[in-house]
C-alpha cells in the first residue's frame, strides 16, 4: 500500500471533518475564480477590443469616459446630441456640399429666394440691358438675397451652433483636411436587448477590427446595408452575430426597433434585414446597424425646427413632410424622402486622423469649442481600469485570498486534532518498521490532498458561478463568459494551493514526526 492511499483512507476515517473541511477550501477558491477569471476576461476583452480602427470619438461634452463606453462599446447611455452640421465639419468640402445641396432646406429656401428676386429684378431691368449689365444685376440681386438670407429669417440657430448657410458653399471644411474619415453614430434605440446603431455603411465597410485592426468585417449572410436601395429605400439593416443568434434573425426578416429602451414601444417603421456579420469578438456582435437615413425618418428621431415660416415662407418648405407625417402619407420604404439635415442630430462621431501627429491638436481645437468635446478611447479605457477597476479587483482579491488562508488554517487545526487520537495509530506504524519522515509525509499528502480535493471543487463552483452570472456580466460589460472560459491568472491557483497545503499541513506533520512510540503504545 503506497503512502497516498494511507493519506486517503486516513481522510475518510474522519469523512464529515474532512467535508467540511474542504468545502471551506472549496469556497475560499471559489471566490478566488470568480474575482481573477471575471476581472481577467473582462478586461482582456475591453483591451483587445481597444484597437478601435479609429483614435478618436467626438461628442458633446460631458463625462469622457461615458462617451467611451457608449460609443465603443455601446454601453451606457448617450451624454446628448451634435447637430448633424458639425459633424459635416469633418468631412471633405464636397461631401459637405453635396448633402447641403442634396437635403438642406436652407440652400433650398435660398434658392427659391434667388430665383424669385432675380426673375423680378430681370422683369423690371430698363428695355436695352445688355448681357453684361443682366449679369452684373445678378450679382447685385445675389448678394441682396443672400444680405437677406444672413438675417436668419427662416431659422433660428441655437447658440454655439454653427450656422448653415447656402453662402459657405466651396469653403473648405474645418477638420475635414486633419481627417482620414467620420462615421457619424446615432443612439437611443433597441432591438430586444440589443443596442440599434443608426449610421453610414462606411461604418461597416472603412472600419476594421483585430489586434493589429487589419481583419475586414465579414458576413455570414448577405451584404452590408446601403444608403439608398430600390427594394427597400432607406429601410435597410445588418444584425451582428450575436443578435442574429440570440434572436433568431435570417436575411429578409423585418425589424421594428423599441424607441427609447429595451422594453419601450416599437417604432412603426421597419427595416430589412440585408445582412448578418461573421462573430469577431467585439462589441459590433451585439448590435444592429440600421441605415442613418432610415432612422432619421423613424418617429421621434428629427429635430424639430425652431422656428416656423411666416405666411409668405411656408409655400417654400410646401412640400416638407415630418417623419411622423410620412407615415401616413406613404407606405413604401421608396416613396420616403430624407430629412432635411436641419432636422438631424447626431449622438457622435468615430474619427481617424489622416496622420497620428494630428491627434492632439485636434482635440484641443474641438474642446475649446462649445459645441462638443474629443476623447481618445484607449486612454479613457486604460483610466478606467487603472483608476477605478484595479484598486477594487485588488481589494477583493485580498478579501479572497485571506478566506483561502483561513479554510487552509482550518485544515491545520482539524488535522492536528486529529493527531492526539492518532498517535496510537502513528506509534503502531513506527513499530511496524515506518520511519519519521514517512509518518511526516503521510501527514502533509493528507493536508495536500484536501487542499486540492476543496480546490477542484472550489474551480468547478466558481465556474459555475461566472456561467450563472455571464447574462448580467454581458448586459453591463457585453463579455459573455463561459463555463470554460479561462484567464491566464487562474494558472497561478494550482502553485498557490501547493504552498498553502504546505504549510498548514507542516505543523500537524511535525507532531506526528515527535510522537513517543513507547508512551504511545504504553498508553
């Protein structure tokens, strides 16, 4: 018979002791796994994910670090919104123009205003103008159109808001040369449980994920949305892969996001479903990307505008309809007009500079501005665990630790006990031929072999934990974990417990070392 299985039947002797015994092994280790694997791969996976594709989020001003959390990883809730003309700031000139001159009721007002003096100021000119007398009439009248026009007397502006004039037209942008590209993000709905993510297909087609943010995203089924579709107009939709997953969702179904929250009442619009992505690992697997158009036109979503036009204004905007009001009108996803870009907001903005170096005054130029503000997300990341997660992983992890120190001391004092009613039994195998260091032995397998027995169950309960407590974790942080699902540090419990059963078990192993054989025997 080998040591190990005198160790053992040695445990069983004393069976209830040694359960209890283990079991507060058992539940000193099982806090141990929940506090290093939940900490671990939560912020395993907040890093990994930290390689964004872009350097910068631009928002309104507020809490950085909220900023961060609802914008990269779609947690929290949005701070407030941007006007739609800002984020335009960022874009190139010609991009900015083409949606100006495309859905601004502004450049429309101004035209119609242009054309309208310049046909009256050409009805009236003198018999005998010549052309270049027309021509420089024109320009007269287009200048006291556009005097007129800077009287602001179809909108009003909110203060510290840019104003959108048709006059600025060819000017160049005010970030757009520091930028590479801006995906503008749109926030404050659901799909069941899901965050809803209002934006562009360059969302989906310019960004990139991965450690090095090289790997394309990539679908399982279908195609990336589009901004405009013969089929389904502005209504268009692409699911991650864990939405599609956890909802049953296929390409071709129809979705009808929850405004406001989780449980809040579905908009009556729909989108269809074009696509669903590969799983990547990231916080876009949970999330559906709607197109930004569309979700403008959902109920709700315009700003609405601040000033109504006098009588003699109101035919110019004639055949402007709110979003509320196309409901009615049309029942087609293609017979719906986009807003009007005096009716959009967006929550902010995902930027990547056109070179590192410009990083820096970029965010000084944006937050000495008081219409929104720029955060670097790996910084506000790094602050958080820095800051607020490590000193509370550290401190629970002390708490944890001292209950293991306390279930191996229970060890100690139960096998010390143990040995005044074993040292008949110890003097009987030293007479037997057994030497110390073999009683001694014996002494420490039984303390390693509790130890280790609590400690395997303490692994298996606190996984058990984390599995019971992965949708919560998932619901604030958007990391599922699994009942496998290992951090690296957990490796360092199986050293650990070896010490410790060690050196609790070294005590009780002494006694048994100096036990009296002939008084032993005598008594």
């Amino acid at each position: 018979m080998n040591l190990i299985t005198i160790a053992y039947r040695s445990i069983l002797q004393r069976g209830l002791a040694s359960c209890m015994t283990m079991l507060s092994m058992a539940l000193g280790v099982m806090m141990v796994i929940s506090v290093i694997s939940i900490h671990g791969l939560v912020s395993d996976s907040f890093r990994k994910n930290s390689a964004f594709g872009y350097n910068m989020v631009v928002g309104a001003k507020g809490g950085g670090l909220q900023l961060t959390l609802n914008s990269a990883f779609y947690l929290s809730q949005p701070i407030e919104n941007i006007p739609y003309d800002y984020y335009l700031e960022f874009k190139s000139s010609e991009e900015r123009d083409r949606e100006y001159k495309s859905t601004s009721l502004q450049h429309t007002a101004y035209e119609a205003c242009w054309e309208a003096t310049a046909t009256n100021a050409m009805l009236t000119a003198p018999t005998g103008v010549n052309g270049l007398a027309a021509l420089l009439t024109q320009d007269v009248v287009k200048q006291s159109t556009a005097q007129t026009w800077e009287s602001d007397q179809f909108f009003v502006q909110k203060p510290g808001r840019p104003a959108i004039r048709s006059m600025e037209i060819g000017r160049p942008t005010q970030y757009g040369q520091l930028t590479r590209f801006a995906i503008p993000l749109c926030l404050g709905d659901y799909y069941g449980p899901f965050r809803v993510i209002g934006t562009t297909p360059d969302m989906l087609k310019l960004l990139k994920h991965g450690p090095e943010t090289d790997q394309e995203y990539t679908f399982s089924q279908g195609r990336n949305f589009e901004t405009y579709n013969a089929d389904h107009g502005f209504f268009e939709a692409v699911v991650g892969a864990t939405v599609a997953r956890n909802q049953g969702i296929r390409v071709g179904d129809e979705i009808a996001p929850a405004h406001g929250a989780e449980d809040g009442e579905a908009h009556a619009r729909t989108f269809t479903v074009v696509g669903i992505l590969d799983p990547t690992g990231t916080p876009q697997d949970r999330a559906v990307f709607v197109n930004i158009e569309g979700f403008y036109l959902m109920e709700n979503h315009s700003r609405p505008i601040e000033q109504e036009p006098s009588d003699d204004e109101s035919s110019l905007f004639a055949d402007q309809t709110t979003p509320e009001e196309e409901t009615h009108v049309h029942d087609h996803h293609q017979e719906v007009e986009a807003l009007p870009i005096e009716q959009r907001e967006v929550t902010s903005v995902l930027v990547l500079t056109s070179e590192a170096l410009y990083a820096i005054p970029l965010e000084n130029t944006i937050d000495e501005g008081n219409v929104a503000q720029a955060v670097f997300p790996v910084q506000e990341i790094t602050k958080l665990f820095e800051v607020i997660v490590k000193p509370v992983q550290l401190m629970m992890l002390t708490l944890t630790v001292m209950i293991c120190v306390v279930s191996g001391v229970s060890i100690m004092v139960s096998i010390y006990n143990s040995m005044s009613e074993r040292k008949h039994e110890v003097a009987v195998m030293r007479a037997l031929g057994a030497g110390r260091l073999t009683i001694m032995f014996i002494v420490l397998a039984e303390s390693i072999l509790l130890a280790m027995c609590g400690g395997a169950l303490g692994w298996v309960l606190g996984h058990g934990l984390n599995l019971i407590a992965s949708p919560y974790i998932e619901g604030l942080t958007g990391v599922e974990i699994g009942f496998f699902s290992l951090a690296p540090r957990e490796i360092i419990l199986i050293p650990a417990l070896l010490c410790l059963a060690v050196l609790v078990g070294f005590l009780p192993s002494l006694a048994a070392y100096r036990t009296d054989v002939a008084k032993a025997l005598s008594s």
